[in-house]
C-alpha cells in the first residue's frame, strides 16, 4: 500500500518446483523468496493459501504470518459439499445430461434456436458444468432454467425426439428445487465475485461475509428438503473454518476498516477483545518504529471518485455496515481508539482507503496498524487468475 493508501499488486517472482509438493519443499521456496527479495519479517508477511493441509505445514516451516486461508477457495469446497448432497446432485445430473445432449446435436442446436425465437427467449447456448468449479454448475443450472420453454419444446419436436428417448426435462418438483438452489447458491457467488476486487480491502470482509452466509444458511420451515440437506452440508463444512489466532487475525482487520467498525457480528466482550488487542499491538508497532507514524507521512491527496461497481456487497450485506513499553503510548493509543470507535461507520460503497487517508493524521498510532492489515488480501484468485493468463499451466 502506497503513502497515498492505495493497494498495489506486483508478481516479485514465479518458481516451478519440480520435487515432491510437500509442505518442507514448499517452505524452502518461500524461506529462499524472503531471502531474495529482502523482505522484512519482524512484523509479519501474510501468506495467503488454499486450505490443503501441506500449506500449513509449508506456512508454519517457513516462519511466516499471518496465514490466511483464501476465502474463495473456502466458498468452493462449502459450496461443492452443497452440491454433492444425493438430491441436489442428482438434479444437476439431468441437467446436464441435457446439456450435453443439446452441445453433441447440431440438429437439436438449430431446433432450440428456432423455439427460442418463437417464445422470444435470449438466443443463448446451454452450459456445461466444470468439476472443478462450483460456480459452473450454477451458471449451467441458471442457464437450464432460462431456457426451460424452449428446452421442453424442442425435445417434443419430432426431428429431436427420437434421438431423445434417453433426455428427460424436470419436473414440476424438480422445477421448485432447482429455482431454490439459484438463489441459495447465489450469494455465494455474489460473495465470491466482491472478494477479488484488487483496488479495495478483501481481508476485512471474511468475517462479516461468513456471519451472513452462516445466516443465510439457518433452516426454514419453507425449505424443500433438498435444500434443507443442502443448508446442512454447507453450514457443517463452513462453519469451523478460521478459528483461533486467524479468526483473531480478520476479527482484527474488520474492526480496522471503517465500513464495520462497529462489528455487529460480535457480543460485547468479543468487541471488547478485539480493540484490547489492538491497543497493544498498535503499540508494539509504534515502539519498534519510534520515529514513524502515519500522521507525520500522511499526504493531502485530491479525493478519488470511488469505483461505482459495489452493488455485490451492498446485496450481501446492506447499505450500513513489554509492560514499560505499553505504558510508553497506552494513553494515546486508548484516546485514538476511543475517538475511533466513536466515529461513525462509512457506507459499503464508499472506499475505506480513502477514508484512512483523509483521517490518518488524527490516527498517528492506529492508521499504520489499519495500512498493514488492510493491504492484505482475503484470497489468491487474482494471483491464480494471472497465473492462468500468461499460459503457466
């Protein structure tokens, strides 16, 4: 993050690792990336990891910290666990069969062509789902229910049907539940797509995002019971992931960006903590760099137009949202918190780095605490993205 709080990305190095991926082999890779890039240690370098289990080992061999476990990649495997459920899995089966059918059968393409005009439905192509990706399958159950009508009248269609005896479209029943995993899967999506803007801070978004998917995910009296199955495997896949000194980790950053300094996620006595441990790293921080504060290199930059894409998030989560050494700065650190906690939480849609720029100077202890946690970002989707771009693999 620059002195002008805004989030740069830099790919420092690509290295292949032709060994075994272990967690040791994986660590001397990253030790040796800290050694040649000089890269300072003493107050941590967050490491950001899918949840396989060589990554923790590789993270903690390494020395490094925080470890974050990519919050995509935890929405992939709730998600994949909702899906595998026999109902719910067997609904996407039959669609994709159909699916399938209709991307072999040049004949079957033309003929729903055709009906999709004739019922003046968008001339799109079916979906066919990726394993590897859960997204995929709600993109091709969506697609399916769009295109319904015109799927079932092309199936009756004489030149179709009798290469179609094995296809069969959904039924009334199957009709409901598909509709209703559309909107349950959503928000995971909506969830995932606000995760990788690169512009903002992700890692403050963890943990009210996961307290509104926990939300989502109680059980209603209205829900069929494939999706009462699906809200349990979610929920039970879902809900142990980030605990401890990691739950701590992003119950800290959330209380650092000024969208959810009031963390309503939290009781009383979890708020309590989280800005009593922030009191006494802030000061840490400060007594390992005595001669720096945020409020002495804070810069009267023009205001930035904030981006205008934020719809995703305001849909998720609405509109609002040493002992010698510590007595060195408790006192001021205990007036910055206060005055902080006092202050009032800024919309989803607004930017907190602009906030924090604009407010640093009244922060000289709390705002390079807030520029620390807030540069690190809560997944490798972009990383991975690029990876993917430039014909690595």
């Amino acid at each position: 993050m620059t002195s002008e709080w805004e989030i740069k990305s830099f790919v420092l190095q690509t290295r292949p690792l032709f060994t075994s991926h272990t967690g040791l082999n994986i660590a001397e890779v990253l030790k040796s990336a800290v050694l040649e890039r000089g890269l300072d240690n003493n107050q941590g370098i967050a490491v950001i990891t899918d949840n396989a289990r060589n990554m923790d080992v590789a993270v903690r061999e390494a020395g490094l910290s925080p470890h974050i476990k990519c919050f995509a990649h935890t929405l992939n495997l709730a998600s994949k666990a909702g899906l595998n459920v026999n109902r719910a899995s067997r609904l996407l089966g039959r669609v994709r069969r159909v699916a399938a059918f209709f991307h072999r059968s040049s004949t079957a393409t033309a003929v729903l062509a055709t009906k999709q005009g004739m019922l003046n439905l968008p001339a799109h192509k079916l979906i066919m789902d990726v394993v590897t990706r859960w997204n995929s399958s709600l993109d091709m159950l969506e697609r399916y229910m769009e295109q319904q009508q015109a799927i079932a009248a092309t199936l009756l269609s004489a030149e179709v049907r009798r290469n179609a005896r094995e296809i069969d479209t959904l039924e009334a029943a199957d009709i409901r539940d598909a509709e209703d995993m559309v909107r349950l899967l959503s928000q995971l999506k909506k969830a995932t797509t606000v995760l990788c803007d690169e512009s903002r801070p992700t890692v403050s978004l963890i943990v009210p995002l996961k307290h509104m998917i926990e939300q989502s995910m109680a059980q209603c009296d209205e829900d069929s019971s494939t999706i009462a199955q699906m809200k349990r495997a979610i929920l039970k896949d879902f809900t142990d992931r980030y605990q401890g000194q990691q739950n701590k980790f992003l119950q800290e950053s959330t209380a650092l960006d000024p969208r959810f300094l009031s963390l309503h996620q939290l009781n009383d006595s979890q708020r309590e903590d989280v800005f009593d441990r922030l009191k006494l790293k802030a000061t840490q921080m400060q007594n390992q760099n005595p001669s720096e504060t945020e409020g002495e290199r804070a810069h009267d930059a023009e205001e930035q137009s904030p981006p205008s894409k934020k719809t995703a998030l305001k849909d998720l989560l609405g509109e609002s949202f040493s002992k010698v050494l510590v007595a060195q700065h408790n006192t001021g650190i205990e007036d910055e918190i206060d005055l902080y906690r006092k202050a009032t939480s800024i919309l989803l849609s607004d930017c907190p780095l602009k906030w924090w720029r604009d407010n640093a100077k009244c922060y000289p202890l709390l705002s390079p605490m807030a520029k620390a946690y807030l540069s690190f970002p809560a997944t490798s989707v972009p990383s991975e993205s690029f990876f993917h771009s430039r014909g690595y693999c």
